[in-house]
C-alpha cells in the first residue's frame, strides 16, 4: 500500500511517498517557497521520478499540529482535497508525534517543541514504548518558562526535539539533566507521517475527512488583530 504524507505545521513544507517496504521518495524545504506553492510540485516530482500516478495512492496521511496557522490550513485542505478526489482514506498525525517519534529509541523523557511564535511553544511529554512512543501529556502552548518549570518539578532526564528546543535553547538549558536534539530533528517530516499512518491504515483506522481539522490550539494573528481593530 502506497501512502502519500504531507506535514507542513511548521516552516519546513515535506512530502513524502512511501509503504511497508520503505521510502520511495521524499522532498522537503525550509524556507523561502510556501507550502501551497510547494506540495504539488513536489508530489508531481515524486509520482514523475518514480513512475507513479495518483492511482496507485491507497492512502494520504497529514500532520495537523499543533504548529503555524498558515502552513497547517494549507497542508491539511489540500491531504482532504487529494483524499476526496482520490476517494482514498486520510490520516491524520500530530506533528508533535512526528518529532518523538524520530527520536524513540531514547531512553529519556522525550519532549518535542515546536516554536509557536509569540515567544510561545508546543511541547508534549512522550516516553519509549516496545514499537514506539507514548504520550504522558497533553499537547500544550505556552513559554519556554513554563516548559522549563515542567521539567524542573520532574526527575526524570530530559531530550528536547525540534525547533523550538534549538531556539530557546538556552532559556531551556537550566533543568538538570537536560539533552537537546540535533538540527536533523528540528522539523517533523513527512516520512515518520508515512510510518506512523502505514499501521493505521492496515486497522482501517481512518479520520472522517469532513470531520478532520488542524489542532490550532489557539488563535491566528489574523483573529487577534481584527479583535482588537473590533475594540
């Protein structure tokens, strides 16, 4: 089985095609191009260079966040668009599992951040499972004080995962026992989005397309600042 991924929760657009017997291609980029210029193109390139068509897809699977509103309006409308038209399940991911899932064979308490904006991040708690990770939080938005007091009233020892560890990396460097991901592992990709959904796929474990949004967690800019011209 065959299934298309498209993450694009943070500034980094990735496109992935690939099944149970590995990758077959994968595009990414992290700046300049947006994500809606980006996605087709780079999925025509992959079905052209490995003599696929849309046909062939059995699924389409997509990171819905939590990351920036943007991005995550235009990946997932266009996983849905791709899905009905192809009348092929979708899945969902949170771009947040695609961070500690990259990074499971830890033995530490892994958190994956993402940069929020705002002077704001996306964090969650994951730990190691046989076959792969398990979420011990929720999802949450916030400071990095606010991570990082988390982590001080925890005794476990730390890896951060993701751009937003890379950014406030030294904001977050005081709790003890503390390890920070490479720059490999600052953007979710689409090829974890791949194996991720490939299991959910053989369970028949689907989204219900009109049902399936991105997992904002808070307002745009664009809501904020009409709010405040309201006032």
């Amino acid at each position: 089985m065959l299934v298309l991924g498209i993450e694009t929760s943070t500034p980094a657009s990735s496109v992935t095609i690939g099944s149970e017997q590995g990758i077959i291609g994968s595009c990414m980029v992290t700046r300049g191009v947006s994500h809606g210029s980006f996605i087709l193109p780079a999925v025509e390139f992959l079905m052209k260079e490995a003599d696929l068509s849309y046909r062939n897809l059995s699924a389409v699977a997509v990171g819905l966040g939590p990351g920036l509103y943007t991005g995550l309006r235009v990946g997932v409308a266009t996983a849905k668009t791709l899905a009905q038209a192809l009348s092929v399940p979708i899945i969902g991911v949170s771009s947040l599992d695609l961070l500690a899932f990259d990074v499971r064979y830890s033995d530490k308490l892994i958190c994956p951040v993402i940069d929020a904006k705002r002077k704001e991040v996306f964090f969650g708690f994951y730990r190691q499972v046989p076959g792969g990770i398990a979420r011990e939080s929720s999802y949450v938005v916030g400071s990095p004080e606010r991570l990082l007091a988390e982590m001080e009233g925890s005794k476990d020892d730390f890896l951060l995962v993701g751009n937003g560890a890379l950014l406030y990396r030294e904001r977050l460097d005081g709790a003890h026992k503390v390890e920070f991901g490479s720059m490999a592992n600052a953007f979710p990709r689409a090829a974890s989005l791949v194996e991720l959904a490939l299991p959910r796929l053989y369970r028949e474990d689907y989204d219900r397309l009109f049902d399936l949004e991105p997992l904002y967690m808070r307002r745009s800019d664009a809501e904020i600042n009409w709010e405040k011209k309201a006032k």
